[in-house]
C-alpha cells in the first residue's frame, strides 16, 4: 500500500453501509474512532490498534514493531479484521502529520503491509462463513473493495510479478512478491551501489535524515544538535558531521558512517537509505569550509563584570580575587546578555570562547488536548525555553491524559541544565578554556591538570593550589566536556612551547560513570602509554565530596572561611 494518512470518515457512509449490511453492531466496532490508515489505490481503511488483544488470530493483523513512550499503546499494531472499504468521496479529512514511530513503521514495511493485507483479504473468502473469523470480520461487507485488491493482484501478474501458493494449515494463502519494477525506495539490500549513488549519500543532510526518519532531536547551540534518546551523540549542521561522546565510543563520522551507527545497518543498506531522504543530495560542502575563529562584538563595554562576578563568587563560591586575575588576564568577560564568557587561549590569540548563563533559564510547558473528542483522548506537550521557546520547543509529546503530559513535561525540564552554556560557533577545535600558575622559564618542572568545564579548573586551582611547589608550572585545562582530543592536543602544544612534556598529568574530571570510562580510555591510549613508559606519571584525582570540583568547594566553603591567598593566576602563554 502507499500514500498511507490519518483521515475522518463522513458518518453518512457509516450509517448506509450499516443500513445496506443490516451489521450495526460490527460496524459500530470496527469504525468507533473514525480514524485510521488510509490508501488513495484501494480504498481500503485499516484502524490502528492500541491494543491488538491476545486472541487474535495470526494472520489477521500487522503488529507495529516500534516502541512507543505512550502507556496507551500496549500491542499496537494494524487490524486487518476490521479494515473498510471506504471511496474517496466519503473521506471528509485527510491529516498527514502520521505521528514519527507510525511513519517509520509504514515506510519501512511498505510492501510487507501490502501483500499482508492482500493475503487476509483474498483468505476472508476461504473461511467457513459461520466461523468465528469469518463473522468477526468487516471485509465480507465489501465485495467491491475485494474486487478491487483482485483486480490489483491481477494486474501485479500482467507486469511481470509472481504470485506464489502456499500451503497452510490446510488452507491455501496467496500472497503476491514483486520480482520486476520493485520501487528503488524500498528494494533490497543486495541492490547494487552505484559511484553516483555513493556521492548523493555523501552529499546528504544529517538533519534532513534525522527529520525523515522521525529520530527525535534537539537543538543545542547554533549548529549542533544532539539526539533525544541518546544525548551523547551529537551532530553539527555546518560541518554534516556527529560524534559520539560516550568516553566508551569513539565513534563518529559523515551521514554514512551516521546512518550505519544509529540504525545498525552495513555499508549498502545505509547508503539505500539516505538516499531515499527528502533532498538528499543537496549539501553544499562548500559552504563548509574551516571559518576561523573570531571573536563576536557582545561584550559589556569597560570591562563590566558585576553581574559574572555575582554569579561565579555567590553561586560557584570562587574567590572574587581569583575571577578579577583571570579577568585581568582577558580570560573572564561579561557579555550584554549578562553571561560569563571564558575565552580560549592560545598564547596571545583568543582561539575560542565558552558562554555560562548566569540567571536559570526560563523554562516553560505548554499543554493542549489535540485528540478526537470522546473517540481518542491524547494531549500534546511541549518545553521551551520563555514564551518564544514554545515557539520552537525543545522538545514536544503526546500522552493519553493531562495528568500525564504534565508530569512528562516536568521530567524533561528537571533533566535539562539550569543555566545557559554554550560553545560558541567556530571556537577552534582541539583548544578550550586554559591558564597557568606558577613561574614561565621553560626548565622548572611542570604539571598539567586537565577537568571538564572551566568552573572545575577554577575550582580545582583554589582548592589544590597549596599542595603545588611555588617553583612548579600548573597548567589547567578545561575539556569542555570529556573531549580526548583537548587532552592530546594540549599536550602537544605544550612539548612543542617548552621543549619537554611535563612530569605529571592529572586527570581531575568529574566522580561519575562518564569520567570513570574516559580516564580508562585514556589510559589505554598508546600515547599516554609512551609517556609513561618516558618517566611521566598520570594521576586520577577526584572530588570526594559531590560529582565536581566546583561542588566540592561549595561544600568546603560552606563548612569553613579561613582560606588562604592565591597565587597568581597568568594567561597561558603556550595554549
């Protein structure tokens, strides 16, 4: 079947056929919801079922392989016993929006659906008709939409296709597989890959494919996005590239490699199915090109920084003398938006730039009953970010009652992030937030101490800083989340400005599952394992009270005010 929609059947043709068939009780049965899948070629209106039941009999319906967070749909799936015939004249609307996991479903098993239905409604004939199968059943109502899928299968024969006969539990099925003309959109893997085929997929949309297959997204800065059901995997739209952040992936790649990672498909099958994507074809890898890094006119003028101080010493706990040196040092700035910015790096040029909110964001629900009246209940939800959020959500929902989308409404907002951060557009790759303590000659011995956020570097320097010689280099990194590639390339710039890779790393990430998995990866890495086989140490150093470091010293800071001074804090001159 195809061209599958959502449509409302005029009452009208309900109560003449109900008259004409003398069955107002089955009809009452079958069509009770009005709303179903429909077919422009045959006419025929199959209801989805929220719950297929246990007693049916195989063979009589199509159940939906696809999971669903809807409690209502507890065996959802296609009810072929109740299908009806229903001409187009009598279809008073035609919706298209099919919900994301239905439209997946049906693209996917778009001929299976076919030659299923075909097979049940060519066997209807066959049964006894006082057998239970037989008089449940609303097809015998329709012997012209049975002429119909006769008149279908008929023609299939003349094109070239085959119909095969089995035999099955004494009862002859006929079922119709297509051998000529099969549709390039749903043909089969072995199908042969072209050269231009291959191209097409390259030049494909990942946020085209995400949006054709219905995998839910959202948006988390200007060019990233990042998956619902697995936020670790993220993809930008400028450079049509994702990566997974899991620290126990190291997966990443184009649309291909995309496409073959998140539906678990090989090499052929994923190229068969970007290249059946609305549009595919169509990137511009021109526009991709490598942007530098420039520095954006968003800053309070006169180096302003009351709002950032408030937040970083009231909320983070950092001492104001710490922020105002690395202010000084053109690392700390207030953005006219009132969030902190803390730049990147590199020596004397500012390679990068991440942006922290200062004031918890607005986030707002909104919920409407978007159901059928008395026939389906169901209310959508949705989550943005103030009024013109809801606008554009970051996420949205359907429930079967409002109790519930309120409560699935809640829980997505409690699992977002209370401030605003964000990494800003072009910020060069491999670099992040950085600063150093301690004297600049190349021969003193040196550490670097690498943690996920800029937050956590700070507020590892004010609660370590004593432990460190004063003749000792710090070097403090931020990885600005668990980034390996930061670690590696750090480590790269820092040999290369000192002549030497420095006595010791300590990884001071997060005390969680995530930074537990990325230090192993790290350790495992060839190139840690060759500093260490040259006499470097690598240490695992984490909070012992709360996730992070900046959580451990709030905590300390709540528990005690004797603190001693800082050292100075200098803009790193080798990142």
């Amino acid at each position: 079947m195809s061209n599958y929609k959502l449509v409302t059947i005029n009452p009208k043709f309900i109560a003449e056929t109900v008259a004409r068939t003398g069955s107002e009780e089955l009809m009452d049965k079958a069509t009770r919801s009005y709303v179903g899948l429909y077919d422009e070629n045959t006419n025929w209106y199959i209801p989805l079922r929220a719950n297929l039941g246990k007693k049916k009999p195989i063979g009589t319906f199509f159940e939906t392989p696809f999971s669903t967070t809807n409690h209502h749909f507890i065996k959802p799936g296609l009810d072929f016993q109740k299908a009806i015939y229903v001409p187009l004249e009598s279809i008073i609307e035609i919706d298209n929006t099919l919900p994301q996991e239905q439209n997946i479903l049906i693209n996917d098993n778009y001929e299976k659906i076919q030659a299923e239905f075909e097979k049940y409604v060519l066997n209807v004939e066959k049964y006894p008709k006082d057998s239970r199968d037989y008089l449940w059943s609303t097809v015998p109502l329709f012997p012209e939409g049975i002429e119909k899928i006769k008149r279908h299968i008929k023609i299939t024969l003349e094109q070239g296709q085959e119909i095969i006969l089995e035999e099955q539990e004494n009862t002859q099925e006929i079922i119709h597989k297509p051998t000529q003309q099969r549709s390039e959109k749903y043909s089969s893997s072995s199908m042969h890959i072209t050269d231009e085929m291959k191209q097409r997929a390259k030049n494909t949309s990942i946020l085209d494919y995400v949006k054709y297959y219905g995998i839910p997204v959202r948006k988390t800065s200007g060019s990233e996005y990042e998956l619902v059901d697995r936020k670790n995997v993220k993809f930008d739209i400028r450079k049509n590239l994702f990566k997974d952040y899991n620290p126990s992936s190291n997966v990443g790649g184009d649309i291909i490699d995309f496409a073959k990672y998140i539906d678990g498909v090989n090499f052929p099958q994923a190229i068969q199915k970007i290249v059946m994507v609305d549009g595919s074809g169509a990137f511009d890898f021109s526009s991709v090109q490598s942007q530098p890094f420039v520095m954006p006119q968003i800053f309070e003028e006169g180096r302003r920084l009351n709002e950032a101080i408030v937040y970083l010493v009231n909320e983070r706990k950092l001492e104001s003398s710490t922020v105002k040196k690395v202010a000084e040092s053109g690392l700390i700035k207030q953005t006219k938006n009132k969030e902190v910015a803390f730049i990147w790096a590199d020596g004397s040029e500012d390679v990068g730039m991440t942006l922290q909110g200062t004031k918890p964001l607005d986030y707002r629900s909104d919920i409407k009953e978007t159901g059928l009246g008395d026939f389906i209940k169901e209310y959508t939800w949705k989550v943005g970010i103030g009024t013109r959020g809801l606008e554009q959500p970051l996420e949205t929902g359907k429930t079967e009652t409002k109790a519930l989308a309120e409560e699935a409404a809640q829980k997505f907002i409690k699992e977002q992030r209370p401030y605003k951060k964000q990494i800003w557009r072009n910020s060069t790759t491999g670099h992040g937030f950085n600063f150093r303590s301690g004297p600049t000659n190349s021969e003193v011995q040196g550490k670097m101490i690498f943690t996920e956020a800029a937050i956590d570097a700070l507020s590892y320097f004010e609660l370590k800083r004593h432990q460190f010689d004063k003749d000792t280099r710090v070097q403090y990194q931020s990885l600005e989340g668990l980034k390996d590639n930061i670690l590696h390339k750090s480590m790269e710039r820092y040999e290369k400005r000192y002549g030497r890779m420095p006595e010791e790393i300590i990884l001071a990430v997060d005390n969680d599952e995530a930074g537990e998995i990325f230090v192993k990866k790290v350790m495992s890495d060839k190139r840690i394992k060759e500093y260490q086989e040259k006499g470097g140490k690598v240490k695992r150093d984490k909070p012992s009270i709360g996730k992070d470091w900046n959580e451990q010293l709030q905590y300390v800071k709540s528990e005690s005010r004797g603190y001693k001074q800082n050292k100075e804090v200098q803009r790193s001159t080798q990142l």
